[in-house]
C-alpha cells in the first residue's frame, strides 16, 4: 500500500463495495417529501427544495411546484382527480392541515365525525345568543351564495 492509500480520510483507501455501503446508508437531511406529491410527476429541481411538478391526473405543469399550491389546485381545480381525493385535499385546506400522509383517502365518515366533534366542542362553549347568531349567518350565507341546503350533511340522518 501506498502512502496515499493508507490516510484515515482518505477516499482511496475505501474500496468499492465501502464506498456503496457508504452511499447506500447516507440519509437525506432537510424537510421530508409532503404526501401531496404521490398526485404529481416530480420534474427537475428549482432550487432551495422547490421542483417542478406535473399532475398526474389532468397534466397541469407547475414550473416551480409548491405544496399549498399543489394541495389547491387537487381541491380546486384538476377535473379528472377521483372525487374522493377531492374532497380529502378540500378537508386538508379548509382545516388549515399541512399535510394528511396517506395512500386512501380520507372517508366521509370519518370526516364527518371528527368536523361534528369539533362543532359540538364549539357550540357547547357558546353562549345562546351566539349561536343564534352564528346559525343566521350560516343560513345567510348558503341563500347568499346560492348554496342549495341539500349539500349539508347531517350526523343524525
């Protein structure tokens, strides 16, 4: 062996198969992946952990793909993503969520139980009168924005 060779820091002292090894256990530091990604083709890296990102569903190109932007364009505007989908990135957004890891979508039921917790938790720590206030509001806004009343779900039905 030469000199070279011998050096503890030395990469040439490394022989192939460590070298691999090295390669194989060395984890990636930073921010992980969000879940939003599994819907979109990972394009070529922009810098600073940002990339550009295609939908997988109706081939919308983002040239410099950011997760809430991603997540709304899921919610919001890709026509071709599966229903369910739609409803699990509405969910996340309207919950202020960063991200849900997941491979299934969320259920109705589920959501519907967790949003009808949550209100009940609300609505029991309410006085009367602000709740009165709130439902006239609720009811304000549906006739307001056209909302038809049969798009409300109901736990007890």
């Amino acid at each position: 062996m030469t000199e070279q060779e011998q050096g503890p820091n030395n990469r040439l002292a490394l022989s192939n198969t460590e070298m691999e090894k090295e390669s194989e256990t060395h984890i990636k530091s930073g921010r992980p992946q969000s879940g939003v990604w599994k819907h979109f083709d990972r394009g070529e890296s922009r810098g600073d952990g940002h990339w550009e990102g295609t939908c997988k569903y109706c081939k919308k190109f983002y040239p410099r793909a950011k997760p809430n932007a991603l997540r709304a364009h899921l919610a919001n505007n890709c026509k071709d993503i599966p229903e369910e989908w739609r409803r699990h990135f509405n969910y996340i957004l309207i919950n202020n969520l960063n991200d849900v890891p997941t491979d299934k979508p969320l259920t109705g039921e589920s959501v519907n139980t967790q949003d009808w917790k949550k209100v009940e938790k609300l609505v029991a720590n309410q006085p009367e009168m602000d709740a009165s206030l709130i439902d006239e509001a609720i009811s304000l806004a549906f006739i307001m924005c056209g909302i038809p009343f049969r798009v409300i779900n109901n736990p007890f039905l």
